[in-house]
C-alpha cells in the first residue's frame, strides 16, 4: 500500500492569524497549505489530497458551514477542525452534526490544537487507508474469470464443492480446477482467507436463495464446508 502524505490545510480570512498558524504548524513538522478564502481553496485543493481542514466559522464568501455542506459526500471525506473567535451554540451544534471532528475557540492552546490534529489525521487515514485496500481487493478480483468469480462467491458462502458443481451445472473436479485458479490469484492459502476477502469487500449475495438452491444437492452430506 502506498505511504499517504498529509496535509493539515488552513482556511480563514484572517491573514496575520492564518500565517501564525502556518509558522506554528510547520516549525512543528506539519506539512501545511493556508487559503483566505473559500474559493481559493476549492480552486487548489482535490479529494487525493490526505489531511484534515483547519476551518473559520465565519468567513465573508462562504461561511464555514457552507464549506463544510460542499466537501459533504466527497470520499474520503476531509475531517474538519473548526476553528472560531465568535462560534454561538447554534453554528457550533450545526457543525458537529454536520460531522465536524472538532471545534476549537481562539484564542486556543498548542496542546489544544495538536490533540485536535492526532484525532483528524488519524481519522483520515483510516479512512483512506481503507479506501485503498478494497482498491487493491477489486483490482485482484478483477483477475478472476467470470466462472472463477461464481466459485469465489458460492465457497465465501460455505457452499460445497459438489454442492457448487450442481448449482451450475460442471462437474465437481472442474469446480475443485476453478477454486485452485481463485485460491492462487487472489493470494490465498484457505477457505477461511477467502471468506475473509469476500467480507472486507461487502459482496451481495451471489444468487437470493442460493441456501436453499444448493441444499437440495446436499444429499445428507456431513462434510465439512472446508472440504479440499
């Protein structure tokens, strides 16, 4: 997986306060980009861009609400610190609701702050690093062919192998043939691997029904649905 840089971007329209907070954060080893206003940032700012948002409640473009409802819905999501001189409870509770991960009053503490920015990035990059895994989970995926896939989604299901063969119609050594190409592709060395992969993708049920589909072949069979 690779490393995510990130990036604590500042926005507000208070210049002297948003250069010493500039100063601050990278003599503190941040790496940090600082905008005036809102338009400037949308302009130069992408969602591939890891980090969190230093954000003014009060601007006179865009207020930081109306920033925040903008960035809403864009994957991964960039955590939001908002940071106010004049925040009222409403704004402070629309905020929060809105999915704020804080809110800081100036004048606030370094520590205040630093806190602040752990949680953030540290919210980000779960997130990221989540997006790039099932990324990197489908482009595997991909591999399969499309009767190889079919065999993945009914052994994530626990379905035997025999049991498999008669849902669609093969033989069972052709199933058992499929299942090595689909063990050896994604990288897996057993079952319990594969229904694990299938969980981290949220897969849809391959067939509705397909229980009881496939309990029709099971004949009284007792074995077990890591068979070989």
């Amino acid at each position: 997986m690779p490393t995510i840089v990130q990036t604590v971007f500042i926005l507000d329209d208070d210049v002297s306060f948003c250069r010493a907070l500039e100063r601050l954060l990278r003599g503190m080893g941040y790496r940090v980009k600082a905008f005036q206003s809102a338009f400037e940032f949308f302009a130069h700012w992408n969602t591939e861009e890891a980090g969190c948002l230093l954000l003014d409640l009060r601007m006179p473009d865009l207020n930081g609400l109306e920033v925040q409802r903008r960035l809403a819905g864009l994957e991964p999501e960039l955590p939001i610190i908002f940071v106010s001189g004049q925040a009222d409870v409403p704004s402070c509770v629309s905020a929060m609701r809105g999915g704020a991960a804080d809110i800081l009053l100036k004048p606030f503490q370094e520590e205040e702050l630093v806190g602040a920015l752990t949680r953030a990035m540290a919210r980000d990059l779960r997130r990221r690093q989540a997006q790039a895994e099932q990324v990197e989970l489908r482009s595997r995926l991909a591999t399969l062919t499309p009767r190889e896939l079919g065999v993945f989604r009914l052994v994530a299901k626990g379905i035997l192998n025999k049991q498999i063969a008669a849902v669609l119609g093969t033989k069972e050594g052709t199933v058992k043939m499929h299942r090595g190409h689909v063990m050896r592709k994604l990288g897996l060395g057993s079952v319990a691997e594969l229904v694990s992969y299938a969980d981290r993708l949220k897969l849809d049920d391959p067939c509705p029904g397909m229980h009881a589909l496939a309990g029709r072949f099971r004949g009284g069979s007792t074995r077990s649905a890591v068979e070989a």
